[in-house]
C-alpha cells in the first residue's frame, strides 16, 4: 500500500506509513522521508550519522477530491558532524518540499501557472487552492520569469497599437467651470501580426519617444528582420518606424479608411444638427433615427430603405443636403477600395481615386475635404495593404484580451504587473507550440 499511495502522490522523497480516516470525510496522510539524499546538510553537503531529534510538519499540496488531503511529515533532525560547518543541526527535505516551506514546490507551482497559462485571476487561483493573494502573486513572478526572460522570436509583420489603461480622469476649474483632462494614460503594444509569437512587449505611452525607448531594448538582428509594420493612421506611430525600423513599410488596412469615413459621416450629422436645431440630436430627429443606417453599407440596404432615408432626410432641408455629399464621398471610398482589393489595373484604381478625391474636393464641407486630405497622405500605407494583405487584426485581437483581463482584475494598481499578465495571457499559443516542438 504504501507504494501505491506514494505514486498517486507523486511526491518523490516521501513515502506513505499510514492514512486516517477524518470526521469531516477527508483523509489525513501521515508521510516519512524516503530520500537517503535528504541527510545531507544544506550548507556543507556532509551526510549525517547522528539524530538529533524529531519534528513534524503539515505541508499543504494541491487539492485532492471535494474533501482534499492533509499531510503529515514526520522527519527528523540530525546533527551535522562536520566540525567547521556553521549549521550545528538541521531537519530533512527533499525538492518538492524543502526546509521551513508551507506548501509543495508543485503547488506553488500550479499557482503560478493558474495565472500565468489559464489566464485565472490571483484572487480566484488563491481561493481555489486555498492560498493567500501574496503566496500566489510571488508564484505568478516566479513562472513569469520565463516568459519574460524568453528572447522574442523572429518577426516579419510588427503590429503596433494602443489601449487605454484604466479610465482618463477630468476635472473641473472652480472658477471657470469647465472640465479639463488630468490624466489619460495608455499603453502601447507590439505583437507578431503574423505568426503565433502574441504580445512581444508593451510599454507605457504613446508617443515618438516611448515606441523608440522600446525598440531600443531589442537586439539590432531582431528590428532588422521586420519587414512590415501593421498600424492604424496614427502620425506618432508613423514617425517612429521611420526612424527606428528604416528598412520596413508601413501598413494601415482598409478597415481603418473605412472607419475614418463613418466617423467624417457622423461628425457631419452632429455638426448640422447642432447649427441648424440648435440642440444636439433627439431621437425624435431624422437624421439620429437614420444614424445608423447611413453608416451602413449600400449594397446592405434594399432600394426602398435607401429611398425612404433619403427621402426623409432631404426633406429636412439643408440637413439632408449636408449628409448626402459626405455619404456619397464614404460610398465612393469604400467603392475605391473593394476594387483596389479586387486586383483591377492601377490605372483603373487611380481613376476611380481621382473621382473620390475630386468628389470631395468640390464639397464645401470641410470634413469631407478632410477626409479626402487624410486619405491621400496614407494612401501608400493603404496600397501596401492593398498588395500585401497584412493588418494589424491581431492587435486589435489582443487589446481585446488586455481589456478583458483588466476587466476581470476589476483593475490593476501597478502597471507593471498588468503587463506582465497581459504578455503571459497572451503568449500562451506560442509556449505551446515551442513546447510541442520540443517535445
């Protein structure tokens, strides 16, 4: 028996003299030490002949069944016969429990892993093994190490993006009344937008600065291996590859022009409503019932939705009259890009370009010449989108996941440990395939 029980244990260095039966329905598990090795003095390595007495400890393990195991070690304490060693005696261990430790070496390493790998907060990890918040957090450093230590694998697509750290606080002036932003903080993220390698690092803010402060820590192979950065149309972002990362192009996908029209679309809606009711928009409007159906796409409307929007909305007036440009300027972008997408001959893009470029042009709305300015400036980005097909989906993919360890969080305090969680969580594909891969 006692065989049997120590290999379901499976703690080597332990061996099972007996078990008891508890009150409760659990089981108490009395243990003795099984390891020759453990007579050996922690700090000369002499073996020790002489006992010096008995000590028993109650070391806790992972959970067993619904009513768990409680262990009882009964080791001994031995005299250390080598005369110039400082340690006089000691007690016995072995690896999965060394000397004055509480809790098995793989306990406190499932801890760590609970967090680290199945994405489990500290709070839910230390109540279901029954530990407390600090026993786990110390686990979590520890297995994290690994993943932070780890070099970055080789990357050919670096997406880059941003994502809100907490919520920005505002103020407001006593004297004048008006709110001002005290605090808006953000992190940003670099991710292998191509392969399986996940987070690769985050560092607090946005600008020039803190993008460069980063990919300076990066080894000089590594950043010349990029060939393409995957951005949304942030300037900031832009200056810093160009000057980092001179031998990658930038890519901003489709998907991000497309959103810049909506926004140039609702930003004309807001604007005519506020000059000509006013007011900001009621749902008793036209034009805010219709605020979702304008940004939807043509050919997802029946040609008797698009009529009755259409009608109604011209009959308010000028507010009509204002949208209808700014909505036809977003078709035609969205036009110009499916057939860029489609591989039709450049020739054939540039026209339908110079269409939309002129369409708005010719508008005396300035959010819509502003969206035919922004458009042209990003349109090499866009075109290496266009040949290439790389985006930063995954980084949007992944801020999703940073959001919603936060959220289950209910927060973090300290930034840095937000993006330790945040990486580890993220990279757990990764660590599996090189684990396979090993294997």
């Amino acid at each position: 028996m006692p065989n049997d029980t120590t290999l379901l244990l499976d703690l080597d260095g332990v061996s099972v003299v007996r078990v008891e039966l508890l009150a409760d329905g659990g089981r108490r598990v009395h243990l003795v030490t099984a390891d020759e090795a453990a007579r050996a003095c922690p700090a000369c390595g002499v073996f020790a002949t002489r006992v010096k007495g008995s000590a028993t400890t109650r070391p806790r393990d992972l959970p067993y069944g619904e009513n768990g195991l409680e262990f009882r070690w009964h080791k001994r304490r031995w005299f250390c016969r080598e005369p110039t060693c400082p340690r006089r005696s000691f007690t016995e261990q072995v690896p999965q429990i060394p000397a004055r430790a509480r809790i098995t070496t793989r306990l406190r390493t499932w801890a760590g892993r609970r967090v680290r790998d199945a994405g489990s907060t500290v709070i839910q990890a230390a109540r279901d093994l029954r530990l407390s918040w600090p026993t786990v957090m110390d686990a979590f450093h520890a297995q994290a190490r690994e993943v932070a230590e780890a070099p970055l694998p080789k990357v050919r697509v670096l997406g880059t993006d941003e994502t809100r750290r907490g919520q920005p606080r505002w103020e407001q002036d006593p004297t004048t009344g008006k709110w001002h932003l005290v605090r808006d903080r953000w992190h940003t993220g670099f991710v292998d937008a191509l392969g399986t390698g996940g987070l690769l690092g985050q560092i607090e803010g946005r600008t020039v600065a803190d993008v460069l402060t980063w990919l300076a820590t990066t080894p000089l192979t590594w950043r010349k291996s990029i060939k393409y950065v995957a951005i949304d149309m942030s300037t900031t972002y832009r200056a810093a590859v160009r000057i980092a990362l001179p031998q990658a192009t930038v890519v901003v996908d489709h998907s991000h022009a497309v959103q810049l029209a909506n926004k140039m679309l609702s930003m004309v809606r807001r604007r005519t409503t506020t000059e000509i009711r006013d007011r900001r928009g009621r749902a008793t409007d036209p034009e805010w019932r219709a605020r979702r159906r304008l940004l939807r796409n043509r050919e997802d409307l029946t040609d008797e939705q698009s009529t009755t929007m259409w009608n109604t909305l011209l009959g308010e007036g000028k507010i009509g009259q204002q949208l209808l440009p700014a909505w036809i300027a977003k078709e035609n972008l969205r036009n110009l890009l499916a057939l860029a997408r489609t591989g039709a001959d450049r020739h054939q893009v540039g026209h339908v370009r110079w269409k939309f470029l002129t369409w708005c042009a010719d508008s005396d709305i300035p959010e819509v010449r502003q969206l035919a300015i922004t458009v042209d400036r990003w349109w090499p980005e866009i075109e290496a989108f266009i040949d290439t097909g790389y985006s930063n989906a995954k980084s949007e993919g992944i801020n999703r996941v940073i959001k919603l360890v936060a959220r289950n969080a209910f927060g973090f305090r300290n930034a840095d440990s937000q993006r330790l969680r945040t990486r580890c969580v993220t990279t757990r594909q990764a660590r599996g395939h090189l684990r396979t891969a090993q294997l």
